[in-house]
C-alpha cells in the first residue's frame, strides 16, 4: 500500500479520487463501477439482478425493461372474465385488458369456474380443484319422485339428496297426481273436471269460449260470448258467423250469388254469371232438382222461348222418369230478377204431364220456334217410348199449368211397328216461306232401320198427323241399315237467304257405310218423299267407323260475320277423345264431302276415350263480345261425372283447338249422357245477354239435376 500511496503522489489528486470512486462501492449493492454497477447510487440496480418494469436497466445489461430478464412481469390470457387465467405466462410489461396475474382457471371459457369459485352440483370441476362435484365442498340437490315423468314429483316423503338424477325424480314438486303427466303446475287448465294445474281448485281457468248462437246453425256471434266450461243453452262452440239471425249464413255455407248476402261470410257476394277457367257445381247460378230416387230429372232441357210476351225467355226442364216413367216436363217463366239457389220441379214452374205409364213424356223436346204462326214460340215433346210426338201451340196459357199430352194441339203417332219416333225432334221454324213454321221427327227404326226424317209443314191445323198424310215428307235414310233421322236439327239461315234450313244426321251400322248429314236449305219449293240424297249437301264421316254426326247443330254466328255457321260432333274419334267439326258459313251453305275436308276448323278432345262434344250446343253470346260461342260436353273424363267445355267466338279461326283452349271449363256436369246433356240456351231474364241451361244427369244412378248458369253481364 505504501508503494502505491507514494506512487499516487507521482499523479495529480483530480486523478487519485476518480480512480477511488470507480474501486469504491457507493451504495452498498456488492459491485463497484469497476464491477460493471451501471449506477452506483440505487442498490437495487446491479449487475445480474432482476430487471423490473420501471423504465431502468436494472441489470445493468445496457437494455431497459428488457423482457428477457423481467421478474414479476407474467402476465395470463383471462378468456371468460373471470380474473384467472390459464396457459402459459407472457412477459410484458404492458399488458393487454385479457390479461391477468393469476393463472390457475380449468376451463377458461366458463367465468363460474376458477379457482375458489363455489362448487355446485353440475358435473362440472368448478373451482379447479381437480375433483368434479367435490363431497367436501358441495351441497347436494334435493330430488322428488316424479313417477309420471311430467317435470314434477309430488313432494311426499324425503327427497334424495345426490347431485345426479337417481332416476324417476325431479328437482321440482307440486303435482297433485303423479300418475298422471298432463296433470302438474305447468299444466293448462281445460274444462275436464280435473284440476290440472295443481292450484288445488278444478276448472278454475276454462279454455273454451262459447258464442251465442242466435239462429241455431252451429256458428256463433263474435261480440256475445260466454267463458265458461259447460255449453250454456244457446251458444255453439264455434264463433264467425256474420248474420246470427239467419241459419242459411255461416262460414263454410254453400253461397248463392248476388242474391245480397254473404252465405258463407268471406265478406263477398259470389258474383253470378259463367265463370272464366275452371268452375264446379259452387259456380252454378241455380239447380233444378227432382224428387228422392226420381229417375232421369233433367235428362233433357232446353229453351222454350218468350211464351208470354214478357221479354224473358222460360226454361224447360223435363222429367221423362216421373210417375212410371209416364213423365213430365216442367215449363219455368222467365224473370228479370236472378233465379237463385236450389229450385225443387215439384214447385217450380208449370207442369206438362204425360198420361201414358211408360212412355217416357219429355224423352226429346224443342221449343223457341213458333209453329202456329200467332207469333208465339211453341213446344214439341215427344214419348219416345210410346213412339208419338206432341204439339203445344198454347202460348202463354201454358205456363198456367193443368197440360197433358192429350191437351196438345196436334198429336204425331209413329209408323206401325217403330220404336224409335221421336229419339229425335226439332221445330224448324217456316223453312217454305209460308207464313207457318214446320218441324221434323226422327226415326232411326223406320223401313228396317233405313231410318227417316219426316217432315211436317206446318199449316195452323189442330188433330192427329199421321206419317203418310197430307203435308207429311218422308225422307228414308240412303242405304239399308242407315238409320237415318238418328238427329233432326233447326240449322238457323247458313246461306243467308232469309229462309230457315235444317239437317239430318244418320247412324249407319251396315257394314262398310259411312254415316252422313244432309243439310236442306229453306225453299219455297216444297220438299216431296224420297230419299236424305234429296239433300242440298252431303257431309259424310271419313271412315266406317267414325259416328260424326252425333250432334248437329246450328251454333249462330262464330266469327262475326252475320250469318249462321254449323257444327257436328264425332265423340268416338282419335282413340274416343272426340272431335267436333266447325263449319263456318257461306253464302250458299256448306259443300257436300267428308267432313274432316269441308270443315274450317275442328276442336278435339285432348284425353283417350274423353268424349268430346257427347253433347254440343251454340249458345250465342255468353261474354257479350259480339260473338257465338261453341260448348261441348265431354261425358267420360273421369268416374263422377264429364265437364262441359266453352270456346270462344272470334273473328279469325285457326285449323285446330283442343279442350285446353277453352275458355271455361265446368266439371261434373253430365256423366255418360250420350248426347243429351246439353242444355238449352237463352237469355232468360232478359238483360241481353245469354244464360246456359244443362243437364247434370247420371244415367249409372238415373238421377240428376238440371244446371242454369247466367251468362256474362
């Protein structure tokens, strides 16, 4: 030491004292400057010590807060919140707000479990402890049997104590009857005699709300109810009904259009008229109804024309089965008001009765024609099996009622030994000129099934006409077996002479034939007996097999330009689908040939063995656009019942339509009807436009209705 204190002497003191601090230890931390003590002045920085989060280098290794070295600064991720974090540390000494102190959490994605968390009876660890529903800390749940396992047991007895369901047990009590899972407290109280939600009173909440029943139709009124469980006298458990005083109006009531009332209480009116697309028996206007079991109601029908004048046209509606089949025909006047709803023809209108048991009186009929020449329409029936045909000219004094056959004005006995006079009759109107109309009966029996027309010109004359006497024109079918007269129609004026023509079609079974229709234009030159080939034109079906003419018909004006066009029917065509032939007019009616090759256009059933136009009619205007419409009945579409289809008039007609093209289609009209399901037209109730009338027969039950439908408005 005494070397250096005299070697130190050599220096300059400034240099001594440096030297001394730098070897000295100033704040007592075991390192000197020389020993790298960064600062010598705080003892709690020294080399190799722990570096805090202070913003110093603690240790001296020349970083400040260096993560490296950082003591107390671990921080964990706290996924749940809970203050307790789990995984491993992160050292920082800015910590994120996920971060905590404390690790130890066991399921960091629960905050009800970390450490010291409360222990409960769940299956969980929750307080991280590593025992699951840990019996030292935990309280057991208290289980009640519940022996109808509805949620609640019935309290009796000590409840099991255990933080698992022993099975057959619930944590909740208060059901009054353990054997009986719709009975507990959570239960709806229903009107059953039995207190369901255990609130110790029986029916004490009623579910069901009754609704005075003025009218007794089972529907009640809204805003007068009564809540109690028992019906009171008076009140129906269904509510909506929008007119209580009147039983026929309810929801689900069958609606009568524009009759002023809301039937089934939608809020509407059913409007009436023949619906566009597709329709049932809800869109009829009104329906004509016979007795219980009453064979053939309806079975034909037709118009009858304005008997009295009033400007409404009346309906016919004949019931050829009544009374033994002696049968009858009901004539119902014409009203301007709508005719509504269900019409029983025992009540309805004027009864035309036939005195013969068995003749069937109203088997075929036509009206709307007048004979007499007074200027009123008149009325031929025919008691086809009877073979005779009736005459009415009575006008107005008809729709009195009191009529028989025998009343008529002139009486049509068939040839000796025929069948079938009168399987088909039409008033011609005057197709001579002469001031009287003339009609026509057929006879597909006559001469050995030849078959005939007989053509009677009408002279104002009442008695018996028989087929061979004055005025009387047979015209025999052409070749054996033709039976011709099988149809008899009034064709309207197709050549626009101003005289009236008409047609025959036949049905020919003789082996190789083809069936045919004559079309005779009106003449003042009178016809004489002879064979149909006397015909002003000859339409003939394409095959032996083909039966085209099983309606004939004159359907007004199709296209729209003044005159009468024609139609005919083949319902056994393309595979039974059916075909009708449409033959719009001109001036000198239409040309002899096959029908398939002479008509302008044809309409075809789309369905095999669909049958259409078994029945066709021209009802005239039903839309009220100027122009005829064509309607056809396909009698075969399904098991219940056929549809009548409706085509629409047009100024331009193509070469083919099909079914698709109507422009309604009414299901279930007529089931089978073999042609005479279809249906008079006419404006009934004289608003200008044209109404339907039709028949919706079954001839598999013999029971029926007659259909009316108000045309367009």
């Amino acid at each position: 030491m005494l070397l250096l204190l005299l070697a130190a002497c050599l220096f300059d003191r400034a240099t001594y004292e440096a030297r001394l601090a730098e070897l000295t230890d100033n704040d007592g931390d075991g390192s000197s400057e020389v020993d790298g003590d960064c600062d010598d002045d705080d003892p709690t920085v020294v080399p190799g010590g722990g570096e805090l989060c202070n913003g110093v280098d603690d240790d001296c290794d020349g970083e400040v807060d260096d993560d490296d070295d950082l003591v107390g600064a671990d921080w964990f991720v706290d996924g749940d919140g809970d203050g307790f974090g789990s995984g491993s540390a992160i050292v920082t000494c800015a910590p994120s707000d996920s971060l905590v102190a404390v690790d130890g959490d066991c399921d960091d994605a629960d905050s009800a479990t970390a450490p010291g968390a409360a222990e409960a009876c769940n299956g969980e660890d929750d307080d991280c402890n590593e025992v699951v529903d840990d019996p030292d800390t935990v309280a057991p749940l208290a289980w009640y049997p519940d022996q109808d396992g509805d949620g609640y047991g019935n309290g009796n007895g000590e409840p099991i104590a255990s933080c698992a369901d022993p099975g057959s047990a619930s944590l909740s009590v208060g059901d009054c009857d353990d054997a009986d899972r719709l009975v507990n407290p959570a239960a709806d109280e229903t009107c059953n005699g039995v207190d369901d939600d255990c609130n110790g009173v029986e029916d004490d909440a009623p579910a069901v709300t009754w609704y005075l029943d003025r009218d007794n139709d089972g529907y009640g009124d809204d805003d007068t109810t009564y809540l109690v469980c028992s019906p009171p006298p008076g009140y129906s458990a269904a509510g909506g009904d929008c007119d209580d005083l009147t039983d026929r109006v309810h929801p689900g009531a069958s609606e009568v259009c524009e009759d002023g009332a809301d039937e089934d209480c939608d809020g509407l009116d059913l409007p009436c008229g023949i619906p566009s697309g597709e329709a049932d028996a809800d869109d009829v206007s009104a329906w004509f109804t016979g007795q219980p079991a009453e064979p053939y109601v309806a079975r034909t029908v037709g118009s009858a024309g304005d008997l009295d004048g009033d400007g409404d046209d009346e309906l016919i509606v004949a019931r050829p089965g009544l009374d033994a089949l002696a049968g009858e025909v009901r004539l119902i006047a014409g009203q301007p008001t709508l005719r509504l709803g269900e019409h029983p023809l025992d009540s309805t209108g004027a009864a035309l009765s036939g005195s013969i048991p068995g003749a069937a009186f109203g088997t075929a009929l036509s009206g709307g024609l007048d004979v007499s020449g007074d200027g009123t329409p008149d009325l031929l029936v025919a008691s086809y099996y009877d073979s005779r045909v009736w005459l009415f000219t009575q006008g107005a004094s008809l729709l009195a009622g009191g009529f028989a056959d025998e009343d008529a004005t002139v009486e049509l006995p068939g040839p000796s030994g025929d069948s079938q006079f009168g399987l088909s009759v039409a008033l011609l109107g005057d197709i001579d000129d002469d001031g009287f109309g003339d009609w026509a009966v057929g006879d597909p029996e006559y001469d050995n099934e030849r078959g005939a027309a007989f053509l009677y010109y009408g002279d104002g004359a009442a008695g018996v006409r028989e087929v061979n006497g004055a005025g009387v024109v047979t015209l025999t079918g052409i070749t054996a077996l033709a039976a011709g007269g099988h149809e008899v129609a009034s064709l309207g004026d197709l050549d626009g002479d101003g005289i009236l023509d008409w047609g025959v079609g036949d049905n020919t079974t003789g082996a190789g034939e083809v069936e045919r229709a004559f079309i005779f234009l009106g003449s003042r030159t009178r016809l004489e007996s002879g064979m149909l080939e006397a015909a002003d034109s000859i339409l003939m079906a394409s095959s032996a097999d083909e039966e085209a003419f099983g309606v004939l018909v004159g359907v007004q004006d199709l296209d729209g330009d003044g005159r009468t066009d024609l139609a005919t029917s083949s319902p056994e065509m393309t595979g039974g689908a059916g075909v009708v032939y449409i033959l719009l007019s001109e001036l000198g009616g239409p040309e002899s040939g096959t029908v398939s090759a002479v008509a302008q256009a044809t309409w075809q059933g789309e369905d095999p063995a669909q049958g259409l136009a078994a029945a066709l009619a021209g009802p005239g205007d039903l839309d009220g656009d100027g122009y005829a419409e064509l309607v056809a009945a396909s009698s075969r579409t399904d098991s219940d019942g056929g549809a009548l289809y409706v085509l629409d008039g047009r100024t331009t007609w193509g070469a083919a339509y099909d079914t698709s093209d109507a422009s309604v289609m009414l299901s279930g009209a007529n089931n089978d009807a073999e042609g005479e399901g279809i249906a008079g037209v006419l404006d009934h109730n004289g608003d200008n436009a044209n109404d339907l009338l039709l028949s919706a027969w079954r001839p598999s039950s013999a029971l029926g209705e007659g259909w009316f439908l108000y045309g367009a408005r």
